[in-house]
C-alpha cells in the first residue's frame, strides 16, 4: 500500500473548459510526488513537489494563477506539516514568490516559528537565496478577468467563489511510513487586502500526524476555520472511522453547522485514502502501487497504469 501521494486540485465548480486541464494537473502532480516516492523520497518532499507543479499551472488558484484581491493583487497563502515530528511550517499574503509551499517548508526547517506573514515572509525568503518575481508574473488573463468581472455593481463574488474554490493540496505516506501534507492558495476571490484563510492555518488548511494520518483541505475557507476541518477529520479517524467515513463526516459538519461547502484528500498511515467533496466538484489524483487514480465528480473514480497515458 506504501507509498502513496493524494493531491487535490481545489473544490468548487469548474468550468467545462478548464475541466480537463484541471484533471490533466492533479494528474501531472500526483505523478511527480509519487516519481519521488518510488525513487525512495520523503513523504514531506513529495507533497511539495505535488503542490509545486500546482503552483506553476496558471490553471489553478495557487502561484501563478492565484485569484486576486480587491486592489487587483496577489496575495498567497501556503502550509505544509510533518508528521512524524509534528513540525509545521506556514506562510501567509505573499506576493513575490513563485513557489509560497518551498518558501512554508523553509520556514519550518530554518526558524523556531510556524508561520510567516507578507513582508516579514518577503525579507526570510530573500535571506534564504529564494528568487523572488514580479507580482505581474502571477497574474493570468483568466484571474484578471474574473476580478473585473466581480468589481462591477451586480456582481456576485460569493457566488462566483464557486467557480473555483481551486485551493491545491497533498498528502502523502512514504515507504518509511512517514507522513506529510502541503496546501497552498491564493485565497479568495476580490477579497479584502490582508485577508488571510484558512490554508495557512495549522488544523483547518492542513495536519499530519504519524499516529493518525494526513488530510489537506479546500472549500471556503471561513468555514474550514470555524470547524478546524483537517484536526476534525482526523479526531474522527482516531475514533476509529475509515478515513473516507471520517472525511465525510467533517464535511458533514461543516455544511450542517456553518453552511460550509469543500474538499479534502486524506490519507491514513497504511496508505488508505480518500478524496471526498461536498462541492460540486472537485479534481483530485491519487498514485499508489503503480497505479493513477482520478476523478473530479463525486463518484467519480478513473485509473490507468502510472506506465500509461498522457494524463
């Protein structure tokens, strides 16, 4: 069952013509964390290689083709968590980093701290030799679209969250049967300067544990905040659900007690895992024992050998 990687794509609705690109890059992610895993990589190096290649697919909602705040600009949050050792590392509006999940690994492998914010983030990134980039370069025509969309008087940015939820996640178990997870976003659509979710938030954007398991979230994030739902998940699997019945009753939760839609991949330490959404879709991948899992409605649940195919 080991090694296994799981990544998500983000929850939400996603438009007919971005779908499949969607699907191509939690495929193209799954397939990089899992090449590390089988070369005999750590779970923590193969969860920030998955949400790398995310974060360079202007497709989704993490660097470059994050989302844009009110004033027109980038602002990223990222995470990862290391189970075995409990240590976390998280950063939060970011604007001039290419890759915000290496800047989060950083700064659980090179401070005693959890979390970065903006500027401070910006100076700890440029002292670790990190290249930083144009804000501009993170910007899509796709993002800038949407942002002048929402910016007229009838617009409905709440429901237009729904397009694309597209925080990006993943867990993975290595052969050591270590454990890790790694989130990143570009939050909110339009959303207040400053605001930052739940990604960078230990136990709502993500948690691993050894003894329990690994979950990465996505949704709106408010929500995934009032119910801590990456800790909730595994509080669940501790008192012995399956992880795919665990995840379900998070996401549960969240819709019955805060009206909270979203997605999570979830992993436990012999490598069974779960891709589980109450959005209305949501693209996730999965690569275990040479094989590619994928699928983006509930239901949903495609494989072909990892030897295979171009997805």
């Amino acid at each position: 069952m080991l090694p296994i990687v799981v990544v998500h794509g983000g929850a939400g609705h996603i438009p007919k013509d971005r779908s499949e690109m969607s699907t191509a890059g939690v495929c193209s992610a799954a397939r990089g964390g899992y090449t590390i895993l089988r070369g005999g990589g750590s779970s923590m190096d193969a969860v920030v290689e998955a949400v790398s290649i995310l974060e360079n697919n202007p497709c989704f909602n993490a660097g470059c083709g994050s989302v844009l705040n009110i004033k027109g600009e980038v602002e990223m949050d990222a995470i990862v968590m290391d189970g075995l050792t409990l240590g976390s590392g998280a950063v939060s509006a970011v604007c001039n980093i290419a890759n915000p999940i290496q800047l989060a690994r950083l700064v659980m492998d090179k401070t005693s701290h959890s979390c970065l914010t903006a500027e401070g983030a910006s100076q700890f990134a440029r002292s670790m030799g990190v290249p930083e980039v144009s804000p501009e370069s993170l910007i899509t025509e796709y993002s800038h679209m949407r942002w002048a969309k929402n910016l007229a008087p009838d617009a409905k940015p709440v429901e237009s969250q729904m397009w694309k939820m597209g925080t990006v996640g993943a867990v993975a178990v290595d052969s050591e049967g270590n454990i890790a997870c790694a989130t990143s976003t570009g939050g909110m659509l339009n959303k207040m300067e400053g605001r930052v979710g739940d990604t960078p938030c230990i136990g709502s954007g993500g948690y691993a544990d050894n003894q329990v398991g690994a979950v990465s979230t996505t949704g709106h994030g408010e929500a995934i905040m009032k119910v801590t739902l990456a800790r909730l998940i595994l509080f669940h699997m501790e008192q012995g659900q399956s992880v795919e019945a665990a995840s379900d009753l998070g996401l549960a939760y969240m819709k019955s007690r805060v009206s909270g839609l979203g997605g999570v991949v979830s992993v436990d330490p012999q490598g069974r895992w779960a891709a589980r959404f109450s959005s209305l879709q949501m693209s996730w991948a999965a690569a275990q024992t040479e094989t590619l899992h994928y699928g983006l409605y509930a239901g949903e649940h495609f494989t072909q050998s990892l030897g295979g195919g171009p997805l």
